[in-house]
C-alpha cells in the first residue's frame, strides 16, 4: 500500500511555517542555486540531468521539461523569459495553490535554475487573481529572497542576474494556455496566439521564452539535488517522479498527494478514503475536467501515470482526479462541464465560440426534460466539429468530455430524452 | 494571421496624467509598470483595473477606464477589451462584498447547487444581483482551485470552503 511521500514539491509540509526562507533552508533549500552560483556548470549539463529525469510538464500536456529548455536559443542576444504558469483552473485542480501556500520557494529557486539554463535573466509568475493568499505568499518568498542576497542584480557578485515578478490574473481559464498568458502578461485579452512560431522563438514581448507549470518548475531543485536518476526511479520509465494528485469529487478525504507516478488508481482512491458514504465507484475523470471519463471498473486496474491512463483511453493531464460514485447522474456531470468551457472559451475560434455554447445548450434542454430525439446525433456531431479545428486546445477539452460521456454513458442521456427525466436517483 | 507584438502607446501629457485618479492608486499603478520593459506598460493595465476597481468599491464605470487608458498611454479601447474579458472586472455597480460561489465539477459533487439555491431563495437573488439592503452581490464562478474542500466561495480576498448553507449564512450575516 503507498503512502504520501512528499519528497518533492510537498517536502516542507511537515514543517511549521513550511513557506518561510528558514523552513526551507532547513530543508536543504537554495542550495542547488547557491552551487550553481559558485561553480557555474554547463546549463547543458543540467538540462541533461532533466531529460534523464524524465521529468514531464505537470500543468497537463506532460511535454518532457528538460527538452523544453533545450529548445531555448540560449547564447541569442537579447532579452529572454522564463514564466511560470500558476493560473491553476482546471476543474477539479488544486495542486499548484498548495505549492504556492506551503512551499513557495522551491518555486523560487526552480525558476531561477530555470532563467540560468535557458540564459532569462527575468521571470514572470502568472497566478490566478483569485489566488489572493498564495499570491501573497509566493511574493513574501520572492521578496525574502531578494533580501537574502539569493536574486537579483549580480547575485552574490557573480555577474548572474535574476528578476523575478507576480503577475496576477483577473479571471480567465483560457489563461492557462501558454500563449494566452503571454498575451495576458502584455496586457491583452488572453486569446491564444498560433503555433508557430513557438515561444521559445517568439515569445513574451516577442524574445524567446520558456513557459513552465509550477509544478514542474518546483520540482527542478529536488531532481538536482538528488539526480535524475534517483527521480525517475521513483516512477516509471517514460513517467518519471513523484506526482501531486488532487483527488476531489465523491471521497472521504479529497486531498492533494504527492505518489510515484505508476500507482495503482486503487491505492490512491484507499489514501483518500475510498468512495464517499461506502459507495460503488462509477466512474473516474483523471486528469482535469477536459479528460475523457473513464468507467470505475477500468480505472480499478489502472495505475497512474502518462502511459497506463492514455491506454485506457483517456490522459492525466493535471492529475485532476475527479471521483464519481454509483447514484451521479452523468447527464448533469456533462452540463456542468459544458457550461464551463462555454463559459471560459475565449471567442476567437468560430467552431469553439459557437460549439461550446451549442453543446451546453443542447445539455441543458436535455437535462431540463426538453431533449429532442435527434440530440445525441447533434450532440456527436458538434463535438467532432470542435475536436482539432481551433487555434488551441480549449476546443478539444471541450469536446472530449462530451464525446467519451456519450460513449459510454449514452443510455443514461437516451433515457433524458424519452422520459424527460434521470435514470439514476439523485446522488 | 500575423503576430504582433508591439504595444498600442498613446502618449498623453504628463500634466494630464497628474490629475487622474489619486496620488496612492497612481504610485500603486507606478510600482505596477516597474515590473515590466520602459515600452511594455500596458503590461501594467490588468493591475492597475483591479485597483481602481478596489479603490472605486467594487467596480470600473466607463470614465475610470479611460483615466486608466490615458494614465498608461493606451487606446481606451485596448483598455475596454482588458475590462470586459477578464471576469473579475464588474463594469456595472455593485455592493462592496462580493459573494463568489463556485460552481464547477467537483463543488457541484459537494453541494454547491444547495449553496446556490440557498442564496436565491433566502435572498431573492440571480447571479449577478445584489441584496436588497445593498450590502452583498452574489455571484456564481468557475473553478476556483480549491477542489479538495468543496464546495468553496470566495468573499472579498478570501476563501471558505466546505461551506454548508448555514456557515454561508452565517459568513453573509457577518459582512459590514
């Protein structure tokens, strides 16, 4: 049976105070930066020991963070970025807001290995607006770092630079697409730009920029300290690492947990306590609210990585792990889901602007005793219409949810529309 | 579609710009633009809305849009874009607090449905309304990232999560 390990992003939790300079140092905190500073490896060495981490981007894409920062033009003249990606917003995620509570310095130093690798001498952290408490947070880190000499301006008289700044949201989940928050960032709508050019070409004011998860971005420090391998030996190969878990929805004890990627789902659904009120699993979303549902007796022999969640048909994306029990009537699980990407999808996407409204409107009659035979076929049909024909990925994560629903609860939503009402009790 | 990068910059004279809004919300916005490139302040005008948003209780009339517009040497427009995107930004009055229930994915699996219900019969309000004595709007949202303690509600700066109707009645008796 697996424990939480917190040995990585977590490893403060234990502590009082865990998001202060001292518990950290306590620790072993800053003292990856502080040796990077005296000794000035080769940036390519630390990216080598990333790539043999196999580390894999941890805000949903799971895109290997070490071959990420090698596509950085690192030697190019001019101004380059690293940004942080904090604005958490995917249903059912909330990993990166404890990170910024208890451990904002880990994020700290991350970022500033990060600026040194790709040779960014500032960063930007992009938090949610509403995160008011982790905002405060992670600045009181920032500005404690400043004051402990750790960033800035010729740190410590090594000619290395590092600044570092918060930017705050104000509300927009298309934010979290990489280029959107750049977008945001220059004071714009958050609508995505095209790819490519690739940010780390053209990126934030249109220098070469390198945006990461927080999470993934925390990590870094913890996968120097004690290797690549010793990281990826925590997981497995192709899925390196411990990974934080959000495990909401219907359990006894939602938390978030940081496991090796590669546990059983079962093991992870007994840390949090198993189905709330005793009851039978029905059905897991694994990965963040955009992720096809996956059936509970499937997901009983699933374990959680990269690999093993894609098999059964679905991703792990953020390690959003949403828990639906026996009883949860999956036409309302889907309307929910529906009426948020309608309402978060930004408007520059024709096929999203309008499919997304479409979908949630459709659900809604459906859900209301209002479904008109022929809805299914028109629900499949505006999800495949979506699905790969927008800038970025909004409109998938829009459509796969409806898609997979129907695929495997479609009864459920035929018996809406020929008795106008559920065919489970309420849960 | 090409890619631009280039800020939209409409100089306006400095004499102007002293006598917009007040001399602390210009040194807030001030210390908001140091954080961005000399040519780059419109990276400033996310920061700069929420304040004068705080500073004017709650929300962002036409007239404060453009003295940030002009403070920041922006469009009007670009600045309405800005202001009518994000959702945290009210463009009509409300109370001071504001009552934000999350109704997303895993708040709906934990009772935000009651929560909301709640508010509209007790209070006689719609998303988007405020309470008849003034003191609160209520507002639903999207994901508010604190999944693990659904349902979760953001009041003023702060969040409350596991609420059940009564703690949320007792939070709302609570407000000034």
């Amino acid at each position: 049976m697996v424990d939480r390990q917190n040995t990585v992003c977590f490893r403060t939790l234990h502590l009082d105070q865990p998001w202060t300079l001292a518990a950290y140092r306590s620790v072993g905190g800053y003292a990856q930066w502080e040796k990077i500073l005296r000794e000035r490896p080769d940036p390519n060495d630390i990216i080598n020991e990333l790539k043999l981490s196999n580390l894999r981007g941890r805000g949903g894409a799971g895109f290997p963070t070490g071959l990420k920062w090698s596509f950085m033009p690192r030697s190019a003249p001019g101004q380059k970025y690293i940004v942080c990606n904090s604005d958490e917003g995917e249903p059912g995620t909330c990993k990166d807001r404890d990170i910024l509570r208890y451990n904002p310095h880990q994020l700290v130093e991350g970022m500033a290995i990060a600026g040194y690798c790709i040779g960014a001498t500032v960063g930007y952290n992009y938090i949610r607006g509403e995160f008011y408490e982790p905002m405060a947070r992670f600045e009181t880190a920032v500005r404690e770092a400043y004051e402990a000499g750790l960033i800035g301006r010729d740190i410590a008289g090594t000619g290395i630079d590092f600044d570092l700044y918060v930017h705050a949201g104000a509300g927009a989940y298309i934010c979290g697409e990489e280029t959107a928050l750049l977008e945001s960032i220059e004071g714009k709508k958050g609508q995505p730009r095209y790819k490519p050019p690739f940010p780390a070409q053209v990126g934030l004011y249109g220098r070469p920029t390198t945006i990461n998860n927080t999470e993934s971005l925390a990590s870094v420090p913890v996968i120097l300290e004690k290797g690549g391998q010793w990281f990826l030996e925590q997981g497995l190969p192709n899925n390196g690492g411990p990974k934080l878990f959000s495990v909401t929805g219907h359990v006894e004890k939602p938390d978030n947990f940081e496991i090796p990627l590669g546990t059983p789902f079962k093991d992870l659904l007994a840390l949090a306590g198993g189905v709330k009120g005793g009851r039978v699993l029905k059905a897991v979303i694994p990965g963040g609210s955009s992720t096809p549902v996956v059936p509970g007796e499937v997901m009983m022999g699933v374990t959680m990585d990269y690999d093993a969640i894609a098999k059964a048909g679905s991703m792990l994306g953020s390690g959003a792990v949403i828990v639906l029990a026996e009883g949860t009537d999956m036409v309302k699980v889907l309307a929910n889901l529906a009426h948020f990407y309608a309402a978060e999808s930004c408007g520059q996407c024709t096929p999203c602007r309008e499919g997304t409204g479409w979908l949630s409107r459709v659900l809604h009659r459906l859900l209301h005793g209002q479904g008109r035979t022929e809805d299914l076929e028109l629900l499949d049909s505006v999800a495949g219409h979506i699905g790969g024909r927008t800038i970025c990925a909004l409109g998938d994560a829009a459509a796969m949810p409806v898609q997979s629903f129907l695929k495997h609860y479609r009864h459920e939503f035929q018996h809406y529309i020929e008795h106008g009402r559920s065919l489970v009790e309420a849960a | 579609m090409s890619f631009r990068s280039a800020p939209l910059t409409v100089p306006a004279p400095a004499e102007v710009k002293e006598s917009l809004l007040d001399a602390e919300i210009r040194a807030a916005i001030d210390s908001q633009v140091a954080k961005y490139p000399a040519e780059w302040k419109q990276s400033a005008v996310m920061a700069a809305l929420t304040l004068v948003q705080d500073w004017n209780g709650g929300w962002l009339s036409p007239d404060l849009m453009d003295a940030v517009a002009t403070y920041l040497d922006m469009p009007p427009v670009a600045v309405y874009e800005v202001a009518t995107f994000y959702n945290m930004y009210d463009l009509e009055p409300t109370a001071k607090h504001k009552v934000c229930v999350c109704n997303s994915i895993s708040c709906l699996l934990n009772g935000s449905e009651e929560l909301i219900a709640h508010v509209e019969k007790k209070y006689g309000l719609k998303p988007g309304q405020t309470s008849a004595d003034g003191r609160f709007t209520f507002k639903e949202v999207e994901c508010l990232g604190a999944c693990r303690h659904a349902p979760a509600v953001l009041l003023g700066q702060t969040y409350h999560e596991g609420l059940t109707p009564e703690a949320l009645d007792k939070l709302i008796e609570g407000l000034g």
